[in-house]
C-alpha cells in the first residue's frame, strides 16, 4: 500500500484524476488518497470531485483533512442564516471570490435567481449532498505515521506578540489542540512557521497545502520569484526545517503536486 499525498485540488477534477492515472495511484486498490484539505472552490468540477472523493471514502481509501476552505463551506451556511445571502449572491463577500459560493451553486444544481427565491430548497439540497453527509463529518485535523504528519496550514503552535513582531513556537501538546486552535492553524503558512521560526517536529517530516510553494522557493531557497515567469509550483522541500509542502496553486499554474509515501 502507497499514500498519495495531494492538497487544494479545489475542485480541478479533471487534473487529480491525471496527475494520479499518471502516478500509478488506480493500479491497486490498496492506494490510499490523503488529501490536505481545500478539496473544492475556484475550480468548474465540484460534482465530479465529489462523487470521486465519496467513492474513495465508501471504499476506504480517503484519508480527508479539513483545510479552511471546507470551513468556509460550512461558514457560508452560517453566514446565509444570518441574512447574508444578498451580500454574498452579489459578489460583496470572501464567499463569493473565495469560489465557496459557486460550489455550492455546482453542487446543489440551483441558480443564483432559484436560491434567492427559494432559499429552504437550497439548504435542503446542500445539507443532503455527499459532501455535508459523508465527506466534511469525516475529515480530521491531521494523519500521522511513524514518518510524517499530513495537516494543511501546519499544526497548531504557541504565539507572542503579533502583526510583524508575531512569533510562532512549538507547542508539544498540539494533538490536543482546541477546535479554534485548530482553525487558526488551517490558515498558516507552514512554510514560514517552519523555515524562519524553526518550529518541527523532531523526527518527522510535517507535509502541508494552503499556501503555494513558489513562496517558498523564493522567500526560503531564492531560487526564483514568488509570481510570474519562472516561478517554480513544484513541492518545497526543506529536510532540515522538517517540512514539506506541496499546494502548487493549481488555479494560478494549472499544476497539482503528488508525493508518494
């Protein structure tokens, strides 16, 4: 059995199916799919994307960790609740440009002009589809072997100060982190938190999606600039900081990393 690593697929469907075809993942179905979190948003294939993920899952071979996007999922419910749909519909909202909106649009079969006149029928379609029945109540914060530890942003840390002066620092109890500490953590750039603030897990490689890994091939290896041409997406290796990471920002580059473990 292998564990394919991938993370912020964000709903290109067509892409992961590719990149794994091209990595031998369907040649045995012992191959296990880990996947870093923001599994939709800003791609066109939501539906395809969540039956593949429902296969895998129902067959046993999903390893599904929640990245921020599958908390804006849900927060875009709450926030519709609380009377936000016009402002989020209207494209005045990080729902709407975050791409969340749009997935819940691909997912439940409905029109911006149906939900607005019908918003119960939207809540029951959504609340019914595979993602919020199957998939999001089984992610969990992060996987670990005897190896390495799968999470998105990175794991949960110690901080001191804040703006430019915030400092991170190991926190050796971080597997028991509360549920708020966890989201922070969804939201950190790993790369960072690892390379310039030192903090690792002796012993283990912690291996990270959320934010591209140009950034690290230029703020940490300078081996080219974060954006534009020769910008490398391919995954950030740092064995000495303990970190990898491998979100190749597949809505800027077109491109989807694969680790094999």
């Amino acid at each position: 059995m292998a564990l394919y690593v991938v993370a912020d697929v964000h709903g290109y469907y067509s892409k992961l199916k590719r990149v794994l075809e091209n990595n031998g993942f369907f040649t045995s179905d012992k191959n296990k799919l880990v996947l870093c979190g923001d599994a939709f948003d800003r791609g066109e294939e939501a539906l395809l994307m969540m039956k593949f993920l429902t296969e895998l899952h129902e067959d046993g071979r999903l390893i599904y960790i929640r990245g921020n996007h599958e908390d804006l999922l849900e927060q875009m419910l709450v926030d519709i609740k609380k009377g936000k749909l016009y402002t989020i519909a209207s494209g005045m909202s990080h729902h709407y440009t975050n791409g969340t909106w749009d997935t819940a649009l691909q997912l439940t079969g409905m029109s911006e002009t149906e939900v607005l006149n019908n918003t119960n029928l939207f809540f029951e379609r959504i609340r019914a589809t595979d993602l919020f029945t199957k998939l999001l109540p089984s992610c969990v914060d992060y996987f670990e072997n005897d190896k390495y530890i799968f999470t998105h942003g990175f794991i949960p840390t110690e901080e001191m100060g804040f703006g430019i002066k915030l400092k991170y620092f190991y926190n050796p109890d971080w597997r028991n982190a509360s549920k708020e500490d966890w989201y922070k953590a969804r939201w950190l750039n790993g790369m960072r938190v690892a390379c310039k603030h030192h903090v690792k897990e002796e012993g283990k490689i912690i291996v990270v999606g959320h934010f591209n890994t140009s950034w690290g091939h230029h703020n940490i290896s300078h081996k080219c600039q974060e954006w534009g041409r020769g910008a490398i997406f391919s995954p950030f290796y740092s064995e000495d900081d303990g970190i990898w990471a491998i979100d190749g920002c597949t809505a800027y580059s077109g491109r989807i990393n694969c680790i094999i473990v």
